[in-house]
C-alpha cells in the first residue's frame, strides 16, 4: 500500500467521517482527500516527478500532516525533518536524501534560510503559513496545480527517515510501502482496537515525524479520527483524552511520567482510553505499575526503531497482568513478546545464534525492517550481515517461568544513549565537549533516570591548571549541537579509567556512577 492509501480506506468507510482535528476545528476524510489531491496536483506542476524526495520541515500540524498524503499521490517520496535538529544536521540530511522540494512552517524559515544556500538540488520551497522572496506561499504553491492526479507506485519506497550513525554523520532509513503495511498490520493484530462501527480516536501530542506519525496509518485505515495538538502541554492532553473519548495515545515515558505528576489526573475521565502506548525509551518498572494503576489498565509497550519500525516486539495491555489479574511484575522490565510476522533472535559476536536465557546482540527478520541505508551500501551490508537485522541493542529472550519468550533489553551496543524518546550518540556529544579549551578528554554515556529514561551523562578529564563548572560545560554543548543533546550531568574526574590501549572504559564509569 501507498501512505495515501490508507486515507482512500479511511474515506471508503466514511467521507463525512472526521479525519483529523485541530485546535476545535475537524477535517472530514473527503476534505483530507480533496487537499492531499490539490497538494498532489501542484507537486506534480511544479516538475515532480514520481520517486522525487520532498521534504517536510514542521511541528504537528493537520495541513502539514495532510501534505503527506499529497506526495504520495504524486508518486513521489516523504522524507520528515526534525524541527529539533540543528540547521547543519537538517542540511546535510536534505542533501543526502536528494530532496528537490521543501515544506515548511514560516516558525523555521531562519533555518531554512540559513541552509538553502548549501541546497542547490532543492528546486522549489513551500511555506505553509507565510511568504518569502525565496519561497512560495502557500495558495501560490496550489495554484500550479491542475489535473487530478494519482500515480501508482513504480517503486515501494514510501519515505526516507534520518537517523544519525555512530559516528554522528547521518544516514537516510528507506522504509517501503511493505514495511509500513507489516507495521500496520502487526499493530492492528497486537492491540486492542473498538469493535465496528465504531471508530478509534487516536491523540497525538509526540511529534508527528516520529513514532507518533506512522501510528496515524493503523488508524486512518481503521476510519479513525487523528487530533493532533501543535505543542506539547500535559494538562491540554488530558482535557483532549476526556473531551475527545480518546482511545488510543503514544507518549515517550518522560511524558508519561509528566502526567502521573499532573494534579488533573485524579479529576480526569480516562475512561474512554483502550490503548495507552509507551516506548522510545527505557520506562521505570515502578512508575509503569503506577501507570497500570492510575490510568488504567490500557498501557502498551512497543519496541522498534527507525529500521524496523515500531513493532519488533509488543506488548498488550493484557500482557501487563497475570490471568488471576494481578500484575507481571517480572514483565514490566521486558520490551514484550516478538510480534506475529517477526522473528527475534539473539546473535553473538561471531553470527551463532544463542539459546534463551542468553545475552547477545538483538536480530530481527521481517517484511518489517527497512530497504536499507540511502545511497549507503557498506552500512546496509553492517547492518544485514548474517542474513538478520542488527538492531546494535544487546538483550535476552527469558526462559524463566511466567515470562518465557519475553524480549529484555539490557544495553545498547553502540552507546546511543535514548533520553526523553531521542536517540543521541555519545560520539558526537563528546565530539562538543573536546572542542572545549579546558576538556582534555571525556566520555559520555546514559544513566537510568527517573524521568528521562537515560540521563546523557559526560566526565570529563580536564587539562592541568583548568577548571569549568557543570553549568559553563552545558552551556557550551546545547550551543553547539542543541538541549536534547547536551549532558544533564556533568562529573570531572582526575583520570578517566582506561584499557592497556588507552581506550576509555566506559563500563567501569557506569559501574562507579550507578554505585554512587
């Protein structure tokens, strides 16, 4: 299936159906319809060819949202861009995928045009709330518009989504029409979902270039209804879960934890929710069974990532309890079962594949995982290798009693560190920190915390006679390459412990800072 497509079965159960709501105001599937065609009919004017990369550069938006669904009418492919990420990150993603068309907000146009300069392969830029000399607005950009349109897919390729390496040089994720139908298909098998006629209403307050996005899919082929909010705000959340009849939401577990801490909960009617994902991050067992209990019985796991999205393991609501209907306990720590349509093993250094019980690198096959890396054969090939997806995520399939078959996830193999749902690469923010003038050498790495799921956390070894403050080095870092990115603790040690090679050891720092 094209990504329109699920729109075109979302209108087939329903025109006058609402489809996305914003801010009050609900668009019907035949006015989602009628726009992504004159989004379509215009990119097509405007020289695009079917396989072109357009890019969206925006916050949560329903018109935004909608544009999805016009580039893939016009055959074309969709390629999101972080609004969080810095202008030289967003660049040389835009260069990497090729992209010849660029949607944005007017609220990014200073990135925009701190960048377009390094972007002659972009052709056209499209403001969707705005005007600039260099760019087109948004009734100027439909006007070129013309015939209806609707090209088949001469090729699977859907989107194109950016994830940083180990190295911190971007890679562009190729998800195909078949990944993002596995992901659909495995999400509408593993969760529970209203029974016809009625129709799910799914809340999207996470971002909806990320985990939140591909979600609206199961959704909209279900005749389902997507409010989008355009900020983040706990307290609007849960006036939308009672004023909306929510039944299905995503929040990274930071959030989550932001409302079991809000003092509208108690006051609030959840009552309509059936499915509350977590995921993106490492979630307290402690506050999950908090969740269980103060939400409601409706929290559901997922595990995936970028290149193989969303859905390599699941866990139900259902899952969270024991058949007596107290709660597994012994569960709440695993990332649940493989789901159906995906197989999970655990591999170790040398390609064997282990028994359960066993710790090694988590592999995956599935229609699910992704094409491969963007004009990247040797990281394809690194992530393929054996014939499994390397997920670079170290774990265990439990064989103990209760929880057998139970998917744990234990480390990360390349010390990405995910913090509030982001992923950030240790490499890179150490990268910051060396080009301090004090810093003579450091390490980064994650910590479990409460709220952020891993708190970034960087020692440093400073040069002789230097001293800096916690709040000087973070001030220096989020300059350079962002908050999301910058440690939220800082130690300075006299020597950082290190092997007979000289390389820095980061497990023993682990081991002193989660003992201290």
């Amino acid at each position: 299936m094209r990504l329109v497509d699920y729109l075109d079965k979302g209108a087939s159960l329903g025109g006058d159906a609402p489809c996305l709501v914003c801010d009050g105001r609900t668009w019907t599937y035949d006015e989602v319809r009628d726009l992504a065609g004159q989004v379509a009919s215009a990119l097509v004017g405007r020289g695009v060819a079917p396989g072109e990369k357009v890019a969206i550069l925006a916050s949560n938006d329903p018109v935004a949202f909608t544009c999805v669904f016009g580039i893939s009418r016009a055959g074309a492919v969709w390629c999101p861009i972080n609004p969080r990420n810095e202008a030289a990150e967003n660049r040389d993603l835009l260069a990497l995928f090729e992209c010849t068309t660029l949607v944005f907000q007017s609220s990014y146009a200073g990135l925009v045009d701190q960048i377009r300069g390094d972007l002659p392969g972009v052709r056209t830029y499209v403001c969707l709330d705005g005007s600039f000399p260099w760019a087109l607005g948004w009734d100027d950009f439909l006007a070129f518009g013309g015939e209806e349109v609707d090209h088949p897919a001469d090729d699977d390729l859907a989107m194109i989504v950016g994830t940083g390496g180990t190295t911190g040089r971007p890679k562009g994720v190729m998800l195909t029409g078949t990944n993002i139908e596995t992901m659909t298909a495995l999400t509408l098998m593993s969760y529970p979902w209203p029974e016809r006629p009625a129709r799910p209403t799914y809340l999207a307050l996470a971002p909806l270039t990320h985990a939140a996005g591909v979600l609206c899919f199961p959704v909209l082929a279900s005749g389902g209804s997507v409010v989008i909010m355009r900020t983040p705000d706990v307290g609007a959340f849960l006036e939308l879960v009672a004023a909306e009849r929510v039944t299905h939401t995503f929040l990274p577990p930071t959030l989550i934890y932001m409302v079991l801490d809000h003092p509208a909960l108690e006051t609030t009617d959840l009552s309509s929710l059936q499915c509350f994902w977590y995921g993106a991050a490492p979630m307290s067992s402690r506050r999950l069974e908090e969740a269980l209990t103060r939400i409601g019985p409706v929290m559901a796991q997922l595990f995936g990532q970028t290149e193989a999205p969303m859905m390599i393991s699941t866990m139900s609501p259902r899952d969270h309890f024991r058949p007596d209907g107290s709660v597994a306990h012994e569960r709440l720590s695993s990332a649940g079962r493989p789901a159906p349509l995906v197989t999970v093993s655990i591999m170790d250094d040398d390609g064997r594949l282990l028994p359960d019980g066993e710790r090694g690198e988590i592999v995956v096959r599935s229609s699910l995982v992704m094409r491969g890396y963007y004009k990247n054969p040797e990281a394809t090939a690194e992530a393929s290798a054996h014939g499994w997806h390397h997920t670079g995520d170290i774990g265990y399939l439990s064989a103990e009693p209760g929880d057998e078959g139970f998917l744990h996830i234990v480390d990360r193999a390349k010390d990405m560190v995910i913090t509030g749902g982001f992923n950030v690469y240790s490499t890179e923010v150490e990268q910051a920190l060396m080009a301090h003038p004090a810093v003579a050498d450091c390490a980064v790495i994650g910590l479990p915390d409460e709220k952020w799921g891993e708190r970034l956390t960087a020692v440093l070894q400073l040069r002789p006679g230097q001293s800096v403050t916690p709040e000087e080095v973070q001030a220096f870092v989020k300059e350079r390459i962002g908050s999301v990115k910058t440690p939220k603790q800082v130690e300075v040690w006299d020597d950082l412990p290190r092997s007979k090679v000289g390389k820095v050891l980061k497990t023993e720092i682990k081991q002193v800072l989660g003992a201290s």
